[in-house]
C-alpha cells in the first residue's frame, strides 16, 4: 500500500514536472443557450464568464449529448453517447431517488483515466448517475472520483410534503419542502440541504480543492445543481437581477465561476490549467420565469430541437487556448472526454465505440476536426441527425410535453447555418442530402450494440 502510494506520488510529481495540465468542468444544470452576457442575454450580468469568453474560445455550435439531465452526465464522463451505455430511457427521462441502477462499473469515466494517471479528482455538485444510498456502487468515488461533495440527483427529487412549501412572506422556496440530501463522501451531512448555500458552499470546497492539490495534476469536476428549479440563491445575490429569480442564480454562478478562476490564478496554475464551462441540457420552459432562454434557437429541455441540446460551451487555458476567439465549428460534451484525455497523455479505451472527438485542433491550432455527423436521441430513440449544416428530424416531440413523438417520412430538414431557428423545412429541395444523413444514421445505427437499460430498476417498496 505505501509503496503505491509513493509511486503514485512519484509519478504525481513527474507529471508536473512535465506540466501536465489540471482539468476543470464546471457544468451547469439546465442553463439555456440564450442565458449568459456573452451568448446575448440582454439583461442577466454575467461579467465572469464574458470575461472567460473573452480570455478563451466561445463555442457557437456545442452540444449535450442528450436533452436531460442523466444520459448528459453519463456521455460527458464516458465520452458515449447514453444509448451505449444503458443511461438513458424513452419514458422514464432520468434516474430518480428510489432508483438502483446507475453508471455501469463497466463504464470508463474520464476521472477514471485521469486518476490512473496521477491526477487528483474530485466530483463536487450534483452527480446524477445513480442514487449511493439505494446501491453504493452509485457512489462518484467508485467512478474514479477521489473526492465527493453534494447531491445525489437533482435538488427537486425528494420532496417531504410534510413542511410548508413557501418560506415567509415573499413566496420563496422552502429548503424543508424540498429536503435535498447533501453528502461528503458517503456521509449524509445534511437533510433538508439549505438550498440557498450550495453554490456558494460548492464553491468554497472547489477553492479548497485546487488550493490543496495546485502541486500535482488534479481533475476538478464541478456539476452545480443550479438553475434546475427548484431555484435558490443566497442572500447577496436573490433579489439582484433584473432577470428575477433566475438571474439570481444564474449571476451566483458566474460569481462562482470567477472564484475558481481567481483560484487558479492565485494559485499560479492558471497557465497549466484547461477549464471547459458547459450545461447538460436547454432551458426548461415549462418552468416559465423560472426556466431559462435558448435565445433564438427552438425549444428547449426534453426535447431535440436545438434549443434543447445546444448550450454555452466556453474553453479557457490562458496561453494555450487563444484569447477572445469564437469557435463555430459544431463540438460536443463528449469531446471533452476525449480531448481531456489526450491533453493528460490518456489513451481512450479501445475496447469500445467513443464517440468524443479529439478537439485539440480546434482549441489550440486553429485546425479543423474532422465530425462525420452528431446524433440527437431522445431517450433511446434516435430523433435527429446532423451532417455538416444540415439537420433532419426522423421525429420530434415538444419540450411542452403536450403532444407525443411525431414521426415525420420524408424526415424535416434544416439547414442550421442559414436557419438557426429551424423554422424553414427544405426537405423537398434536398432529397440527396436526405439520403446522405439517412446512410450515415444506418450506419451509426449498425455500431450500437444493445446494452441493459440503467433507469428501470428501483427500490422494492416494502
Ligand atoms: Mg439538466
């Protein structure tokens, strides 16, 4: 046990010494593409992240993986689209509290390779790839995260009715009602979790995080819990922004994102450090003012119009990654993996299909990255395939929730470079282009094995 404790602290240092690079992912929950200063929102301040943008690379065309939260966080960290690894289903959307399964031990996350490599890492926020309390192998900690701060699932998912819903006279949330459980490691340190404190608290452990591993490469995964309502902010910021409660929160995470680049650095390491900054999904507009904006593209959360799937998507390492360049070249979540890996002298797993692309080109070399296609499922279904500017929609379903999946032969077509709205259909002008997107559909389709669904499974009720 010592003597690999010592090798992996030899090999910790070695690492440094040949600046090997930390990596931080600071991913919010269903934050619109349409919500942050700098992606044109007219009225939530986000000076952090415009001025991360400014210092790095915005990304115009990047996508989650899915459209809700659990298959996201599963393609992010395996690199896969959810279809391959089972973390994803058509009716039930996400792994709720009394759930059992959850990311298969068979699955490779990136702080898995990273660990492995001599990194530190740590998951700190909501991690919403299994529930620990009802199977332990659920836990972020048997996922390559040697750290762990935060919710299981998200802060909606276990409601005690038993308290009153609003808290005082201003129609505010009540924590009690809502009753997230926080956890350090396996311990449940707090139930009801003060809501109000999470970013704010999040934050404070990420800070200690970088600050105690700024010496050796580290991987800092940061999930916030927010803007998925229930929404919360703390005192200094609820009440601020002339977005209402929304932009409260949003503008609390930005704060939060500035504290862990000052955090970086203050540490010196700011040069040595690439942070990706994302959301897992669109905007949910049936929350109505308490939902975010997709600004112009269509639709949001739930559904696989752009609005649900295409989100902020800002890269910053001073120094590697250009300053105030716009990237729009469509990239992914799972490239992420793919790329993190690369840049920490990683080798994806080769026994299995990756979907992530290696996106150093587009990051550091002004290059091109060569993408056959990016799929759009909804839940196990394949909904939408893009090729190069085009999109075709096999079927559709609103983010509403009104109406059931529409199926749609011949497939919708839209050209998302001219048409980022999606609200022109082209398809009878572009018959071959049809037949292009459907050949390389049948052929990702081909490469799918079917797996064990993760979703089905949950507690006996005794
Ligand atoms: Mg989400």
């Amino acid at each position: 046990m010592i003597r690999i404790a010592l090798l992996s602290l030899l090999l910790a240092a070695t690492l440094r010494a040949g600046g090997t690079p930390n990596i931080v992912i600071i991913y919010a929950d269903d934050l619109g593409y349409g919500d942050l200063g700098c992606y044109g929102h007219p009225t939530i301040r986000t000076p952090n992240l415009d001025r991360m943008a400014a210092e790095g690379m915005r990304f115009t065309q990047f996508y989650s993986a899915a459209e809700v939260c659990t298959p996201s966080r599963a393609a992010l960290l395996t690199g896969r689209y959810p279809i391959r690894s089972g973390m994803c289903h058509s009716k039930i959307r996400v792994l709720r509290n009394n759930s059992t399964g959850g990311l298969p031990a068979a699955e490779i996350t990136l702080a898995e390779l990273l660990k492995e490599r001599g990194y530190a890492t740590a998951c700190i926020g909501k991690w919403h790839l299994g529930v620990w309390s009802n199977n332990p192998a659920n836990h972020p900690m048997k996922h390559g995260f040697e750290f762990q701060f935060g919710l299981p699932h998200s802060n909606d998912m276990n409601p005690n009715p038993g308290n009153p819903k609003l808290a005082g006279s201003l129609a505010e949330q009540n924590p009690a009602w809502w009753n997230a459980p926080l956890y350090r490691g396996m311990e449940l340190i707090e139930q009801p979790a003060d809501q109000t404190m999470l970013t704010r608290r999040y934050t404070e452990e990420a800070k200690k995080f970088i600050e105690v591993n700024k010496s050796r490469p580290f991987f800092l995964y940061f999930p916030h819990t927010f803007p998925h309502t229930p929404l919360f902010a703390s005192k200094d910021f609820r009440g601020a922004s002339p977005r209402g409660i929304y932009g409260d929160v949003v503008e609390e995470l930005d704060w939060s994102v500035g504290q862990v680049l000052d955090a970086l650095r203050n540490a010196g390491i700011d040069k040595n450090t690439l942070v990706f900054f994302s959301s897992d999904n669109g905007p949910w507009l049936i929350m109505n003012q308490q939902g975010g904006s997709a600004g112009l593209l269509r639709e949001g959360k739930g559904s696989t119009w752009e609005g649900g799937m295409r989100v902020p998507g800002i890269a910053w390492w001073p120094g590697k990654v250009p300053a105030g360049k716009v990237c729009r070249d469509v990239a992914c979540t799972m490239d992420i993996f793919t790329t993190g890996a690369k840049i920490a002298g990683a080798v994806v797993p080769q026994d299995r299909a990756i979907d992530g692309l290696d996106i150093t080109p587009l990051l550091f070399e002004g290059g091109k990255v060569a993408r056959e296609a990016f799929f759009y499922y909804r839940g196990t279904e394949l909904f939408a395939a893009r090729v190069g500017r085009w999109k075709a929609h096999f079927i559709t379903q609103s983010a509403y929730g009104k109406d059931g999946p529409a199926k749609h032969e011949p497939p919708e077509l839209y050209d998302l470079e001219n048409d980022p709205s999606e609200r022109f259909d082209v398809a009878a002008d572009h018959a071959e282009v049809l037949r292009q997107i459907e050949a390389v559909v049948a052929k990702h389709r081909a490469g799918v094995q079917p797996v064990p669904n993760q979703l089905e499974a949950v507690m006996e009720v005794k």
